[in-house]
C-alpha cells in the first residue's frame, strides 16, 4: 500500500462491518483521498425459515447503510450509496436459484464479488462521476504485482483463519490491479483494535452471517417433494425440494436409519436425492469448468498445487492435469469431503492463487 502520496484517490466498497471501516480508515491515514461506498442490493422479498441478523443479504441492510454513513461522517470522507437491486437479481439471485433448482451448489459470494462488487458497483461509481486511481474493499487478502511474470498475484492474508482470497479468485488481472486489499497483512484482533483506536464505533458488531438471511421465496415456489433413495434405488423416504439439499448434508433429511445417511447425489431430473454412509461422501477426484487463471496464464501440463473445494475445507494436495483451455482434471491425494458440483475450487501454490474455477462433476 503507497504512503504519503495524496494525489492517489480511492474508493472503499463498505459494508458497515469493522474490516471495510478500518481500511478506509488506514487508506485515509495513509495520505490516500478517500471516498466510501455501499451497495443497495436487499429487494424485501419474503423469507420463511429463522431468519438470520447481519446477513449478506436480508433485511438489516438499512442499519448497515447506516453504519457505514456514520464511519464515513468520522473519518470526514464522502459517502455514496449505489441502488444495485436489479443488476444483484439479475447476476446473483436468479444465478443462486437457477443453480438450487438444478440440483447443484452454488457459490453467491464468488458470483456477488467478481460481477456486483468489483463488476457493477466500479461501473455505476465510474459513472457516477467519482475519480478513483484504486478500489479498496476489507478483504483479508493481499495483492501484489510479479514483474518477472508481469502479473498481479492474489496471495491468501497473513491471518490465515480469516483469509478470504477463496471468495476472491475469480477477479481478472484487470481487477486485481486496481485493488487495495488494507486490512491482509493484519490479524483479525488488531483491525478490532485499530477500529476501537480510530474511534470508529463498529469494533463490537457481529461479523456478516450466511449470504441470505432465509430460505428465499423463489426457491420455496419451485420445491416439490420427491424421493429419498438409497444406492439401490430404495425409497426410504421424502425429501421437501432438492433446493434444501446439498452434497455431503446430514441434517433435515428426515429419515430413519440405524447408521448416519449423508446426501450423496442429488438428481434434478428425477426430483430425487441419494444418501449414503458418510465414507460415500468422500471422492478424490473432480472436473472443474470456467477457469480464472490468476498466477500464470494458462496450464500447459501436470501440476501439483493444493486445492481448496469449499471455503471452510482445508487446502489438500492435488494434481491438476489440463482437459482442454476450460477444464481441468484434479486428483487429490487423500479423498475430499463432499464434493459439491456448483462450488468453487481453488488451486493455490503455497500462499499464492495459481487460479480457479467451478466443480462441475465429482469424477473425471
């Protein structure tokens, strides 16, 4: 992050929560101009199912609007709040049910900050009129620049149990390099410090929840019943809508068992869901699509990386083994904990992101 230079304007995607409020606090200190910015994406829909405080997504927008206007009134920096409702339906929530609906796990965070906030939000503050040389949001995340390689490298945050480059790596090398990640190379505990330091009053609010705060309407209207099946085709009982359901789940499956049953395939088609004992659940391979290379441009043979197959999973040894310019074949050394077609894999060579993309099928 340049010091001293006033000249640099940026703008802070803020969220209200204590990580965007520092960073646009630390970029200010810094001798950066700073502006701050909030994403109006809650459309009110009617949600059934407990519905969560603090959610990505959901009702307490409002607040947060709020409480990022006050941080920006504290740091004297001006605030802007950018209607995106129509452009969120459109990329993330239509997205979201579409890939429920079909049996499939989908990942909102990814689609949310590669086409809303770092996609549509740039855009409409680009228009807006607003002069801005970086886009800064509070990411726990580092970006740096590889002048051998001539690219931008995403490297996972120097507090490992808050990284957040997963979400992240679908961004293009456009993205990256007008980004500021300020709160990366810091733990979580000193942002809540510095928050407190700066005076900014959010150091104590609840970290954002699950993506919607609910269980969406859209996906209530398009569940049916269906069967619950084992591997042999046996019904053992029924499940309320294949939305409700992903690879690997245990919970909410309503069915008598002696031993535990996880979800082990689902089947749109046939509006039916297979479980299994927990061993099924495991695979060591999978396909994924739609590729964002971050730290090379392509891959041209056998590599050996970690890959992550779900944000909360652990990074696992693998091979990536290129099928044509958009699949790859990877091949884990130990089996993998449900493998979710829909998710977001990422491949990372040490604390670098070699790159991305989306699980299509669990075997090759």
């Amino acid at each position: 992050m340049k010091t001293g230079n006033e000249e640099l304007k940026v703008v802070v995607a803020m969220s209200g929560g204590v990580d965007s409020s520092v960073a646009a606090a630390r970029l200010k200190e810094h001798g950066y101009q700073v502006s701050g910015v909030i994403m109006k994406i809650w459309g009110g829909e009617t949600l059934s199912g407990e519905v969560k405080r603090h959610a990505c997504y959901g009702p307490d927008e409002e607040e947060d609007i709020e409480d990022a206007r006050q941080v920006s009134r504290i740091l004297g920096i001006p605030f802007h709040v950018f209607d995106l409702r129509e452009e969120y339906r459109t990329e993330v929530l239509d997205y979201y049910c579409r890939e429920y609906i079909s049996g499939r796990t989908p990942n909102p965070c990814l689609r949310c900050n590669h086409r809303i906030k770092f996609g549509a939000l740039l855009k409409k503050t680009q228009e807006s009129g607003i002069e801005f040389d970086y886009f800064a949001t509070g990411h726990y995340a580092r970006v740096e620049y590889d002048r051998d390689g001539g690219r931008y490298l995403l490297k996972k945050a120097a507090d490992l149990n808050k990284d957040q480059s997963y979400f992240i790596s679908s961004l293009s090398q456009e993205q990256l390099g007008r980004s500021l990640f300020p709160v990366g190379n810091y733990d979580k505990s000193e942002i809540v410090r510095m928050s407190a330091h700066y005076g900014l009053g959010v150091e104590k609010k609840p970290e954002s929840q699950d993506f919607i705060a609910g269980e969406y309407g859209s996906l209530v209207e398009a569940a049916h019943p269906g069967p619950i099946l084992d591997k042999q085709g046996n019904t053992l009982g029924e499940h309320r809508g294949i939305p409700f359901y992903t690879i690997g789940q245990r919970k909410g499956l309503g069915i008598a068992s002696a031993e535990p049953r996880f979800v082990i395939d689902i089947n749109a088609g046939q509006n039916a869901i297979t479980v299994g004992a927990r061993e099924e659940v495991y695979h060591d391979e999978l396909v994924a699509s739609d590729l964002n290379w971050i730290a090379v441009e392509g891959l041209e043979q056998p590599t050996r990386v970690k890959a992550k197959v779900r944000y909360l999973h652990p990074d696992a040894e693998a091979t990536l083994t290129p099928l044509d310019e958009d699949e790859v074949y990877v091949k884990f050394n130990e089996p993998q904990l449900a493998i979710a077609p829909g998710q977001g894999v990422v491949f990372y060579q040490q604390d670098v992101v070699l790159g991305a993309g989306t699980i299509e099928r669990k075997r090759k």
